[in-house]
C-alpha cells in the first residue's frame, strides 16, 4: 500500500491554501473598513439632520420668501388698480 500523502500533495493542499486564506483575510479588512465608513457616514447624516437648514439655503429661501411677499402686494395692488379702472369706466372687467 502506498502513502497517499506525500510531498507533492503537501504542496499542492498548500499551494491552494495560501491564496485562498489571503482572499479570506482581505474580504474580511474589507468588511471592517466598509462598517467603519457606514458608522462615519451615519454619524455625519445625523449631524446635517441636525441642523434646521443648511445656512445658504436658509439664507436664500429667506430671499425668496421676501419677493413673495412684494409680488403679493404688487399683485393686490394691481387688482385694485384694475378694479377702479373697471368701475369707473363701466367696463365688465373679470
């Protein structure tokens, strides 16, 4: 009966070990690094949550919520405007 295990088995058993443990070893790094960045990323989402606006939006929705409100009195102003024009005319005016 002859041994099975000799030394070129051993080689080739170790041979196909190596890059294997290797791959193991970087899927496993890889998973540690992409946890760290998902803790990184929450823990910075959470902070922007925080916040009640960002302050350039803040500062340009208030720009723009003060030309909304000089459009609306414009606006009334105008259906004023046009309402007397109407009536003093006689015109029938929508």
């Amino acid at each position: 009966m002859t041994n099975r295990f000799d030394s070129g088995t051993a080689i080739k058993i170790a041979l196909w070990c190596v890059p294997v443990l290797f791959g193991f070893g970087a899927m496993y790094q890889t998973m540690l690094g992409s946890s760290a960045d998902v803790v990184k990323v929450a823990a910075d989402i959470e902070q922007h949550e925080a916040l009640a606006a960002h302050p350039v939006t803040g500062a340009r929705l208030e720009i723009i919520v003060t030309e909304q409100r000089a459009m609306r009195e414009d606006v009334a102003e105008q259906a004023m405007n046009i309402a007397a024009i109407c009536q003093a005319t006689g015109a029938r005016c929508r």
